[in-house]
C-alpha cells in the first residue's frame, strides 16, 4: 500500500525518532509512505476564531500538496498535524464563503481545495486498519507481558468530529498492543491535557499536569508511558525530569512514542532510535525485557 | 462580587462579538458547571471557565477581558466536548483572546524571557503553537 505522508516540522528534529520508528515499522506492515514535496509547517494548532482566515492559509495549503501527489490519503504521525489539517478541511467544508476567500488569496496556487479531497489519516487509526493477524505476524520479539500506559493526550480525541476513537475511553492503542503481546493497563489520564503550548510561558501548570499524569500511570503499574504526540513527549518526558532532579523520591517513568516499542517489537534494530534525545533514559526497562 | 446591571449592560456589541467570532451562543449555557470541572488549567486561572460564560450572559466583557483566563487555557477542548449545551467554551477562549490582542493587548508569549538555551531546547511545535494561540 502507498499512502502520502507529511511530516510536520517537530518529526525532522526534536521528534526524529517517531519518524524513524514510524517508517521502519511500516516497511515491515508493506506500507509505503511518500513524503510530501515542498511542505510547509501546518501552523500546529488549528484556529478557533470565524474571523481570521489567515491562519487557515497554512494548513490548506498543506492539502494542496497532497492533493498534487495525486493520491487522496495523507499519513501524520504527529497529532497536532492530524487535528489542525483535519479541522481546517472540515472549516472550509463547512463554510463555503470563507473557502471561497481563502482560495482567492491562495491565487498563485496551481490547485483549489475544496475540503474532502483528501482524507486525512493518523498513524494509530492507519496501524488499526492493518489486519491484526498480520500485525500479530510481524512481531518477532516477546514482550513479556511489558506493562505499559496508553498516553492519547488532547488532539486525537478533541474535538468529536476528527476523534480517532471514543472522546473519552479511545481502545486504539491498546489494541495495537495487546496484539503485540504487552499488558495496557487502567489508565483515567490518558485523554487529559499535559498543558500543552503553556509548558512554554507557564511551565508550572505544565509540570502540575505532569506530575498528575505519571502518578495516575506508575500507580496502575505501568513500566513505561507510550503515547503519539511530540509536544507530549516533550512534555512527560522533559519535566518528569525536572520533578525528578527537584524531588529524587519522584519516581520517573520512561517515555516512548508507540512506533519506537512496536517498532522493536516488530524486529527493527534498536539502535535506530537515538536515545539521546530521551531525558528519562528508556533502555534499562526495555533491556529488563530483553528487548535490546 | 456584586455586578450592578441594567438593560444596556446586559447585551453588549462585545458580548455579539464574542459570539460570534467564537460561533457559540452563550446563553445556551445553564451553569451546570461540567467545563470548569474537568479543565487542567483551571487552578491557574482567575476566572474559571463557566463563570466565564456566565459574565459573558450578563455583558461583562470587560471582566473577562481583565482576568489572566484566557491567556491561562490550553486549548485542550475538554470544556467543550463535555459541554451537555454544546457551548464552544474552547471556541470563546480564542474569541476572548483575538478581541483582547485587536484591542491591542501586550504580549504574553514571553518568549523574549526565555535563555536561548531553553528557545533551542524547545521543539518547534511548542513555540509555534505558543504564538499561534497568544498573538494575533
Ligand atoms: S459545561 Fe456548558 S452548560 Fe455547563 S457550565 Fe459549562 S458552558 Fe455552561
Ligand atoms: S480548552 Fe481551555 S478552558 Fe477549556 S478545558 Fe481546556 S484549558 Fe480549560
């Protein structure tokens, strides 16, 4: 299968290695994902205001692109992506005058969007599709039951209308991993917000959430916390650290996007992912579960 | 906190426009208090979401404008998902901060505070979507 696929600006820097486990894992899963030409950031957070259609210009124009591949689905890995493209197609869908505007001042484009062309797709809800007794298949290493906590955070679930899964129970992740032979556990924190964007000009509120998120997950046993979103990982992963350095009895938990486990699961080397970019270092549990 | 009112405070054009840059209706609201209740930021905030909603009811937007709330919300869309009215309480956060950044309101992305060490540290999407939310 060949699909689109458009990266965003975090998955070439801070978020590498949920690109490099992401593609891997799916030239395992005979996915081919082609990326994008002369893409542009989506402007991450999709705009909630009627009256500034600005903001939508960067968006729409990441369709245009797809649209030009001339295949009529886009693969995102991250979730801020997934949410912003998919809101902004429903907005011009939904409103055919701001449409209108946005294309007219969109002119030297060579291509139109209208909405629905292109529908757009999130790694988990792709990775569901896959036959679960292939996905089965593919996986060559026993993770022995590894405990691990399915983090969905706001933008895969908010709002209803480009909810991957239920708002508030999402089982997507949790399948995708008991079928990969590891143990989700209860987990109420798993749609709550981290903090997001404040984490940069409140940082505090961020490292609150943050605090709540990993008790809720290390108290319902879980080893590691797996989640889809780079500014959650940055996020958990980052300020579990600070918690940790200001209070040493502050138990951390590793962090790892979903593809980098299933990734490894599904018998890529390891030592694809660079394990420095980790603040909490996930190698001694991956290395307890002889996955290393 | 007492509020006096009469019929000219009561429908403000702030309050039309709150509406609708936001496309909710507010006054669908009945208090109920579910947004204020699962939103993560609202410890931080000065006004907290459904007495946001309330003041917007009664006019107040100078009010809200005056409080740190919507500078405080994340954008999570937590309030309005829960919302048993379908109140966009997320939808009148943005709205609140587009009227008080066209009024000319100071920036709040403090950006400029933060070491170049922390800027570099930082993944894009954190400092984009800072921007995106807080300037217009
Ligand atoms: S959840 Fe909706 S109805 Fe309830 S207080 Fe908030 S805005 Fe009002
Ligand atoms: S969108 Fe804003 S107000 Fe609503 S729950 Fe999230 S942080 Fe609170």
């Amino acid at each position: 299968m060949e699909i689109s696929y458009y990266p965003g600006c975090t998955l070439k820097t801070k978020a590498i290695n949920f690109e490099t486990s992401a593609l891997a894992l799916l030239e395992k899963l005979d996915v081919k994902a082609i990326e994008l030409k002369d893409w542009n950031c989506c402007g991450v957070m999709f705009s909630q205001s009627q009256d500034n259609l600005m903001k939508q210009l960067a968006p729409i124009r990441t369709l245009i692109r797809a649209k030009e591949s001339g295949r009529d689905r886009l693969l995102t890995l991250c979730s801020m992506c997934y949410n912003t493209l998919k809101r902004s197609a429903l907005f011009i869908q939904e409103n055919e005058d701001k449409r209108d505007k946005i294309n007219d001042f969109m002119d030297l484009e060579e291509t139109e969007y209208f909405g629905n062309e292109i529908e757009v797709v999130n790694i988990l809800t792709l990775l569901d599709e896959i036959d679960k007794d292939k996905l089965k298949a593919s996986i060559v290493k026993d993770a022995k039951d590894l405990k691990v906590a399915t983090y969905y955070g706001c933008l895969l679930t908010r709002p209803k209308e480009v909810a991957i899964d239920n708002v508030e129970d999402p089982q997507i992740m949790e399948n995708l991993l008991e079928a990969a032979g590891c143990k989700p556990v209860y987990f109420p924190f798993k749609t709550e917000c981290c903090a997001s964007f404040q984490v940069v000009s409140r940082k505090d509120i961020a490292r609150e959430r943050t605090r709540k998120i990993v008790d809720s997950a290390r108290k319902n046993g879980a080893e590691m916390i797996l989640l889809a979103c780079p500014l959650c990982e940055y996020n958990l992963d980052k300020l579990q650290k600070e918690l940790h350095e200001e209070d040493s009895t502050f138990e951390t938990l590793p962090v790892l996007y979903v593809t980098q486990l299933l990734a490894i699961l599904a018998g890529v080397d390891p030592e694809i992912n660079d394990y420095s970019k980790h603040y909490i270092d996930p190698r001694p549990v991956l290395e307890r579960k002889g996955l290393l | 906190m007492a509020i006096s009112l009469n019929k000219e405070k009561l429908r403000t054009q702030e309050c039309e426009k709150l509406q609708e840059v936001s496309g909710t209706n507010v006054y669908s609201c009945y208090q109920c208090g579910n947004c204020t209740a699962g939103c993560p930021c609202v410890d931080a905030m000065d006004i907290p979401p459904h007495e946001v909603i309330r003041l917007a009811q009664f006019g107040q937007i100078e009010k809200i404008l005056d409080s740190n709330t919507m500078w405080i919300c994340a954008s999570c869309v937590t309030c309005s998902v829960r919302c048993p009215r379908s109140v966009d309480i997320s939808g009148v956060m943005e709205a609140l901060r587009q009227i008080a950044l066209q009024n000319g309101n100071e920036d709040v992305t403090k950006l400029g505070e933060l070491s170049s060490e922390e800027l570099e540290e930082l993944p894009q999407i954190a400092v984009i979507s800072n921007f995106r939310k807080l300037t217009s």
